[in-house]
C-alpha cells in the first residue's frame, strides 16, 4: 500500500517479539489448535522500564489479545542491558505462544552490534505486524534563536561540533537519527548521550544543549507545554501534531525521512496460521477507538502493515542501521 514505508526511509519503532508456537484462537481468528494453553497466561516482556511508549503501547494492546484469545496477558517489565535482556529472554524462550516482548526497531542495533554478542536466534525474528509511527523531529529550546532547520545547519556549519545535540543513548534511535542529519545537512554537531528520551528533552527545554533530533510523539508534551519547539519534521508532509512546522523537504531537503514504528514479530519458524492470527489481533487494536484515542494523546499515529510489508521494513532497518552503526563506533 502507498505508506510511509513504501519508501525507501529511516525508521525507528517499538517491535512486538512473541516466542509463539501454536494459537486456539477466539471465533473468527483461524489459527493452530493448541494456543493458548487452558488456564496459562501469555507475559508481554518490556525491555525498558514502566511508563514508556513500550510500555504504553503493550498494555493498550494486551486486553484485545486476552479477549480475542480468551486468556489472561499479563505486562512484565525487564528493563537491562540497553533491551537486550528482555529480548534475549523472548528470542530463548519456549515457542509456545505464552511469551511475548515488545522493543523498538531502534535498538535493533542490541543484535545488530557484533560486540554485544547477543544469542543468534534475536536476529531470526519473524516480523508479523506494525501498528502506529511516530514522526522524526528536529527539536529546539522554545526561546532558541534558531526557527528553522536552515538556521540551526548554518549555525552548525560556522562552528564545526560546536553546537550540542542530545540523544536517548548512545547507540540508540536518537544517536543514529542524529547520524543521519549530520549526513544529509552536512553537519557536525557535539552529541550528548542520555539515558532515555525524556532526560535528553529535559536538556533541550533547560538550554543544556541546543537540539534534540528525535520524535513527535516523544517531545510532544513538552512541545505543547511551551518548552520546547519542533523546527522540522521528517515526513512528506507536515504532521497534525505540529501543523506549522514545515517538513524537512520544504525547507530544502528532498527525500529526506525518517519514522519510528510499532509492530509485532515471531521468532523464527513460528506457523504462518500463528503469525496470521496476530496480525489480525493487531489490526483490530489499531482499528479500535480506545487505541486511537490513546495514540492520539500522546501524538502517535495508527497505521496498520501486514507481515509481507513489515518484514521489508524490518529487513530495510536492518540495511539502515548496520552502516550507521559502524560510524558511530568508530566516533566513540
């Protein structure tokens, strides 16, 4: 279908890895007949700590799971390790369709980092569903004198690796968005690690450094708070969450994008009657008011994609990340 990620782009998102053999689905979601299990719960493992956008995004889609699937699913949060704790945990697990873990396709680099020696059967996740993306920013302090994209890269430009842009972690989405801004503008900017996105926001709105290249959604309440401002969004088109800020293509960077996505995955080898079956529960979470309400408040969009489409996207993060990961190695 025409979506964002039918492009070739930059994305970055929460994943849902299940450790899934076999599915005993409710009326109307065909799948194999030994799942769930009579009376066993299936654990949704977050790889990060509560209050999170994994963490938010699991418990809005566990209660659809336990009544499409009639049994309990419970939220576990297993923070550690930069996600690889939990997803290892997942990826090594029984596939017997009681163990699940969302993560974002951000921190794909847990497995993709040949020195984190992370257990072979991470990389073999099967992708079974997107459900929303969050929109890349460019974030500033509210009283910046930089409004727009141009300012801040002729700032930059003057004073090579004089100005400061924040991340959530070193070697995480925002360290390698900030990588590939860099390589588009032609910049260099000093690059500040925080431990999360909320402490690296924190530091644009207390003026501690003088960006953030981040997200939409996870800048948003401290944009509507009067904190920070967004400068440019990397979409095609402008969001609805920051309708006057032009996209980075308006101001003068063509195909340039960059999203954060939501989904499901299997490990490998997981039936494809399973990973139907899932999908489907994904696409009536999505589809149902009580997501969409909830995505809206924190400025996140609900956008469904299917194994086939969501498997490319992963294969094409995979691609994405691999050389950016290189050079930020090399750069520590």
């Amino acid at each position: 279908m025409g979506t964002r990620a039918s492009q070739s782009v930059w994305v970055f998102g929460i994943v849902c890895v299940l450790a899934i053999s076999a599915i005993a689905p409710s009326p109307g979601f065909s799948a194999a007949p030994d799942f769930p299990q009579k009376g066993r719960p299936i654990t949704i493992i977050v790889p990060n700590a509560p209050g999170g956008i994994n963490d938010m995004t699991a418990r809005l889609v566990a209660p659809i799971m336990e009544k499409e699937f009639g049994t309990p699913v419970q939220v576990v949060n297993k923070p550690g390790a930069a996600t690889l704790l939990g997803l290892t945990e997942v990826a090594l697990a029984k596939p017997d369709g009681h163990t699940l873990l969302v993560l974002g396709l951000g921190n794909l680099t847990a497995y993709l980092d040949p020195d984190r020696n992370a257990a072979p059967q991470v990389r073999e996740l099967q992708p079974v569903a997107a459900h929303n993306v969050d929109i890349g920013a460019v974030v500033v302090n509210a009283q910046s004198r930089y409004r727009t994209v141009k300012e801040l890269v002729d700032a930059a430009k003057a004073t090579p690796a004089g100005l400061k842009a924040a991340t959530d972690g070193l070697l995480g989405s925002d360290h390698l968005a900030s990588l590939q801004f860099m390589q588009k503008t032609g910049t260099s900017f000093k690059l500040v690690h925080f431990d999360g996105g909320g402490p690296a926001t924190t530091a644009v709105a207390g003026g501690h450094v003088d960006v953030r290249i981040g997200k939409v959604g996870s800048v948003y309440a401290m944009t509507k708070s009067g904190k920070v401002r967004v400068i440019g969004v990397t979409d095609k088109r402008r969001s609805k969450y920051a309708p006057d800020t032009p996209t980075m293509e308006e101001q003068g960077w063509p195909n340039y994008t960059y999203y954060n996505y939501t989904g499901f995955a299997a490990p490998k080898g997981t039936p494809r009657a399973i990973v139907d079956a899932v999908s489907r529960v994904v696409q009536k979470a999505v589809e149902s008011e009580e997501a969409k309400k909830r995505l809206d408040g924190v400025a996140l969009i609900g956008q469904f994609m299917g194994p086939e489409e969501f498997t490319a996207l992963w294969k094409n993060m995979e691609a994405t990340l691999e050389p950016l990961l290189r050079e930020a190695k090399k750069q520590q």
